[in-house]
C-alpha cells in the first residue's frame, strides 16, 4: 500500500519531528507546507501522514491538523497476541517474560530513581491500594504503577517495551482474586519503599515475589 | 478515525481468523460475504480491514482479495523508536534490554529445543559464519540466528518480543567491527551447541559474554 516515495516522505517527518524536538500534542506544519519543505506532491504527503496516523506517530483532527500523537508510536496489541488462540498458556508465557524483565526493572529503578519518579511511584501504588480497599477492579492503574518504575528504570527501550508488556497483560489477566489482592498491598509497598531507599536487592527480590504469586495462581489454572 | 463499529468488525475478524485457525497466506471471505456473516455494513467492514491491513494482520491484494498477513499482525518499529533522537545512548539501552532478556531466553531454548528447532537455529549459525568469512554485512542474517532461539524457548511471548527488539537493533547497530566478528563466530557456535546438549547454564553464560563484547564496544562509543 505504502508507496516509497511515501515511506521517505514518512521518514522525513519523523525526522521533522525529532530535530525539531516537537512533543506529543504539538501541531505539524500544513500539508501545503510540508509538500513545500519536504519538495513532494500533496497526494504523497496525504498518503504518509495517513500511515503515519496509523502507526499512531500523528494524530489527524479533522478541521484542526495534523498533531504529534501522544501515543508516542506505539499501537494497540503490538506484539500481535489477539491472533494467538491460547489463553492460559499465553497468560503463562507473559509472567514467564514478566518474572525475566521486571526483576531487573525494578533493581534499576532503585539505581536510576528521581525524587520526581519516587514521587509518581508512591502515588500510583496509593491509587492501586484505594482501589482494593474499596473492591474496585485495578488493572488499569496496577499496570500504571509498573510503568512508572518502567520510566524510573532510565532505560529508554525498557519504558517501551514494558508499555508493551502492559498492554498484552490487560487482555490475558483473568485474575484478581481475593489472596493477589492482599499479596499486592504488601509486594507494591515493599517494592515502592526499596526503590526509594536505592536498596537494590529488595526491589528486585520484592518484584520476584510480586510477579511469583501471580505465576502460581496461573499455574493452578493450567491444565496438569 | 475508527468508529466503535468498526472496532467491533475488527475484533470479530480476528475471531474469524483465530477460531477457523487461518494460517498466514489464507484467503479470507468476500467483502460481501463477511458483511453478510457478522451483520454489518460493506463500508464498516471496508474500514475494519484497512485497520487491520495497516496493524499488519491482514494483506490487502488488488484484485486477487484480502489474505491473513505473513507479518502476524507486528509492524515496523512497534516501539516507536525513530520518535527518540538518539543513538549511542539508545544502542547502549537496548543492549542492556537484551542482557536481560536473551540469556534466560538461550536458558529456555537448552530445554525446550527441538530437533527441529536446532536444525534451524544450526542453519543460522552456519550462515552467519559464511558471510562473516566472505567479509559481508550479516546483521539481518544475526537476527536471524536470535530469532531462532527465542522461537526454540517454547514461549511465545519471547518469540515475539525477540522480534520487536531484533527489528529495532537493525537501525541502531552501526557497529559489526572486526573483533566482534571474531567473537561472534565464537559465541554463536557455543550458544548452538549448548542449546543442542541441554546444557542450560552452557546457553545462558554463552549469551552472556557475547551481548557483552558488543556492550563493551557500545560503552567505548559513549561519551565520557
């Protein structure tokens, strides 16, 4: 579908948007301007910022323009997972990934943490821990708390790939019982406290518990 | 630009695929037929299958119909990585992503390899090694050689997780100097042979200190 001249068309807004630092909300020039600048035809620029839409990098409000997506270029079920017909064993799978990656997540996050990301951390486990309180459903904002120890972590490409992670769980988590509530008040707390504390070892080790008792109630769950 | 309509047809072709177990290359129903059999409207399904040609789950052939895409719904740059400008930095990001991740991943494959998964990932080794001797670029063919062993762990969350990584390493390697030549026919033919021994701890430690020569040479490049 894509034609090349629309996938260098593509590329060259990408570029636009990165050396001219434009954040997610920020307006792109028009379509006549950038056919201008970027010295090819409207229809080409129609076409790449249509597939630039689709990727979720721009956003198109009709009558308004074209925005930089606060999506950040992630789409929805990147990994492809609603085409796998497998749910119990997928689920394992994900705390499988989740017990490699999260760990270590965590023990950088214990490195790398600003007073501004502690900050964000400890409020999203006070929400999660309302919300139980209150027997609301939480996956929404328990995935929220692991993405800000994500972005706490320092590392770029895990902030991403987590995003990922979450986004995948949310479909897969047919859980929340009773004893992962409680599990979750205690794990969440220590995992929060360590991380302010730069104490490594505890937010690593919290996170194994965490995701550990979670993997055992999947466990249960899965044919023998 | 979806309408909740065409989010619902979207879903329910997904079904279609995943309940008749449609393998990719298949030949999906008519656009008449499909509008018949989930009760919407040719347009609502016209929207929901260019939706879904662009989350690379289904292909779109002028004239010869719509196929399930041999993409498995995962496209380029899933992470959004051509938004963050910068590139040493994000190299060492992502090597350190993969330090956590692919040797456990080289761990699981030791015990759930296949003969048939060692055939390929064997393949790949023997390929690599050629090109390196004939002094050619070989990073999509390295891919390669990683994508077969997170296939070979049996999870497939990893299978696709190596991917999402393996298609952003492709621009963020501008490395693939000599002595990591050397050391890569090294690793490569240590991590295969352990994967066919089930010698798990043999896999992990030969992942270990090959991502670690390209994280040393990586650290080099950074600024002081």
């Amino acid at each position: 579908m894509n034609t090349p001249l629309s996938e260098l068309a593509q590329q060259n807004i990408i570029k636009l948007i990165t050396t001219n630092k434009l954040d997610p909300g920020d307006k792109l020039p028009t379509e006549y301007e950038l056919a201008d600048r970027l010295n090819v035809g409207r229809s080409t620029i129609r076409e790449a910022v249509k597939a630039l839409a689709s990727r979720n990098i721009l956003k198109i409000k009709q009558g308004a323009g074209t925005f930089v997506s606060s999506e950040r270029g992630m789409i929805k079920d990147p990994l492809g997972l609603s085409l796998i017909n497998d749910d119990v064993n997928l689920a394992f799978d994900m705390i499988n990934v989740r017990l490699i990656f999260e760990p270590e997540m965590a023990a950088l996050a214990a490195t790398n943490a600003t007073e501004d990301d502690c900050a964000v951390i400890g409020e999203a486990c006070t929400v999660v821990e309302k919300l139980i309180e209150n027997s609301n459903e939480y996956s929404r904002e328990d995935s929220a708390f692991h993405e800000a120890i994500a972005r706490a972590s320092g590392n770029k490409i895990i902030d991403r790939i987590v995003k990922v992670i979450h986004s995948s769980v949310q479909k897969n988590i047919f859980v929340t019982e009773d004893s992962l509530k409680h599990d979750t008040l205690i794990y969440h707390r220590q995992i929060f406290q360590a991380i302010k504390d730069n104490d490594i070892v505890g937010a690593r080790c919290g996170m194994i518990m965490h995701l550990n008792n979670l993997r055992n109630f999947i466990l249960k769950k899965r044919k023998p």
